[in-house]
C-alpha cells in the first residue's frame, strides 16, 4: 500500500495548463468562492451583523484570485515543468492556500470584527481555508490528472494504430535548406530555439546534429511541400515516418524514434494534427 501511495506521488503532472484554464481556475474559482460565501455564510459567518457584509465577504474570492494570478506568473520562472509530479501540485497548492489563509486571516483581522489577531483566530482560519478552499481543489486537480492519463494513453494507443498500417511514402531524394543538401530519409526532427533550427539527422547510424539559421515559421514554409514532416510541438517538426511508438502520462506525449535514444514532445494542441496526418498516409 506504501508503494503504490509513493509511486502515485511521484507520477507526472501536467505543470503546465492551457490559458483558459488558468484564468478559470484564478478567476473562477475566486468568483466561485465569493458566491459561495454570499449564498451559504458557512462558519458562523451568517451570525454577523456588520455594515457592507457581502462587500467584505466578496473580498476572499479577490485575495483568492490575486494570489494564484502571481503564482502562475512567478512559477515558470522558478519550477521544472518536465519534472513536475502529482507531490509537487499538492505541496505547491497547499503552500499556495497557506499564503491566501494568512492573506485572509489578516484582512478579517482589520475589517471584521468578529476576529481578533490571536493563535486561536489563525488556528480557525487554517482550518476554515482548507476544508472551504484547499481539499476541494486538490480532490478535483487529482481528477484531471488521472482524466489527463486517461487521454493521453488513448491519443498514443490511436497514434501507435496509425503508424502501424502507415504506408510510407516515397521520399523526395533531397532537401536544400541554406546550404545543407539532406536526404529526406535521414531526417528525424527540427527543435526551434530564437533564430536557429538544430536538423536532427541518421547518417550512416550516427546522430548528428546540424544548426540552421531561420526561424519555425519560414522553416514551415519551406516544409509545404514534403508530407512526411509534421509540427508537433510549438518547437518540434518531427518526420513522421520515423516515428517508432508514441508514449504518454498525464503531462503529454513523447515519441520515440526509429534508431534514435532521443525522445520528441507533443503539445496537447497538436495531437489531433499528428494523428490525422499518420491516419491520412494509410
């Protein structure tokens, strides 16, 4: 049981979320905790009888959705998205929580009544904080984990499908791309980082890896002609036809190469895109 509680925690999270959720889950979710309060008045709070109660009360969702806006900045910067696990998410939204009851602790200390700055006042609003706010995030942050995986596997065991009954189509013999003349079966992929495109090639069963001055954008335009490369990735362009298997956990898809021990990522946004291209060769 201890185990299987470890190697859950240490399972991939998915670090980084689409926009959209994350203005949900700050503004939402500070939305929702306003309305929640205003509605229920849980913890004793309907017995109060001050002036601008809803007023006050709406400011919890605002401490809420302020302190999670800066932890979706700041984070980035400090924490490794490729190494993020489901202990990380709980450490990091318990931490996250903490900082938003002693937030909230503090602005009802000043503006209600009701609350006095003492240990037992702390004590109250730590547990008020977590039963009201923290287990129900991290109860539904475990769900879209688990719906994560879920997903995944699925798109990898449909795109493995596809590549099994892919018919690979004859390739151009060459390619010319600024100066470098390449056999169209010795490439693997493309990584864009600034202005430069490393060209991951096979030649001869050695790996190599040739830096090429242009940007993604005017790599594309240059790909349009040639099926067999895909986008994969906001920073990959992978050939398609050496796509061995595709693996996935929570956090997205890898793909694994033919005669290659390097592994390539699929953005979420681009899993429908890859699945239909391998599909449409069959």
């Amino acid at each position: 049981m201890q185990i299987k509680i470890i190697k859950y925690l240490n399972r991939p999270f998915p670090y980084q979320i689409e926009p959209k959720y994350k203005w949900f889950d700050t503004f939402g979710i500070g939305f929702l905790i306003a309305i929640l309060l205003l509605i229920f008045q849980p913890f004793g709070i309907e017995i109060l009888t001050i002036k601008y109660k809803n007023l006050l009360l709406s400011v919890f969702g605002i401490i809420y959705a302020v302190v999670n806006f800066l932890y979706y900045t700041i984070s980035p910067k400090i924490f490794t998205s490729n190494k993020w696990t489901v202990k990380n998410e709980i450490i990091v939204s318990l931490l996250v929580f903490f900082v938003v009851d002693v937030l909230n602790w503090l602005y009802a200390v000043a503006w209600i009544p009701a609350f006095t700055f003492s240990i037992a006042s702390f004590l109250q609003f730590q547990y008020y904080t977590l039963t009201f706010g923290a287990l129900p995030v991290l109860f539904f942050g475990l769900i879209i984990e688990n719906q994560n995986l879920k997903n995944t596997i699925n798109s990898a065991n449909t795109i493995n499908k596809a590549i099994a009954l892919q018919n690979v189509v004859e390739p151009v013999k060459t390619i010319q791309l600024n100066g470098f003349t390449l056999k169209i079966d010795d490439i693997l992929y493309f990584n864009s980082y600034q202005n430069y495109i490393d060209i991951v090639v096979n030649q001869n069963n050695t790996i190599k890896k040739l830096l090429h001055r242009t940007t993604l954008k005017q790599l594309t335009a240059q790909l349009a002609d040639y099926p067999q490369f895909v986008q994969c990735h906001k920073s990959f362009i992978v050939n398609k036809e050496k796509i061995q298997r595709a693996e996935g956990n929570s956090q997205g898809l890898i793909l694994t190469l033919k005669n290659c021990n390097e592994t390539v990522p699929v953005s979420r946004s681009y899993v429908n895109m890859l699945k239909n291209k391998i599909s449409n060769s069959n």
